[in-house]
C-alpha cells in the first residue's frame, strides 16, 4: 500500500491524473477506502461490484471532504 500511495503523491506532485484498475478495490472496501484518502483521480471496478462499493467510496469521500483521516 505504501507503494501505491507513493505512486500517487509522486503523479499529483507532477500535475497527473492518476487511477487504478485491478481486483482489489472491487473485492476489499478498506482498500477503495485507502485509495480516496489518498486522492487517487479514479477507481476500476468489476461490474458485479459497482453497487456494493460505490457506497464506501461516496462514504470514502465524504470523510475526507470533512478532514477525517482514514487508513
């Protein structure tokens, strides 16, 4: 994870857009989590799992709005 969040800060310190696909947010709600703490620009998910993670991620998304820090 700590790869993945150096990925990110080193794309949005160079003014890139920066996303993920793959299995893992679609299967693990805290790592969708993780992945809007730390402002990724877009998620991939499995279709089948759009309905159940889209929640987490605007629940995600809120708290970060509001200054909660989530790991």
């Amino acid at each position: 994870m700590e790869m993945i969040a150096a990925a990110i800060r080193s794309a949005r310190a160079r003014g890139r857009t920066i996303g993920i696909r793959g299995q893992a947010p679609s299967d693990y709600p805290e790592f969708a989590r993780f992945l809007v703490g730390q402002r990724i620009d877009s998620i991939s998910l499995n279709p089948d799992a759009v309905l159940k993670t889209l929640p987490v991620i605007a629940e995600a998304e809120q708290a970060l709005a509001a200054g909660v820090t989530q790991r």
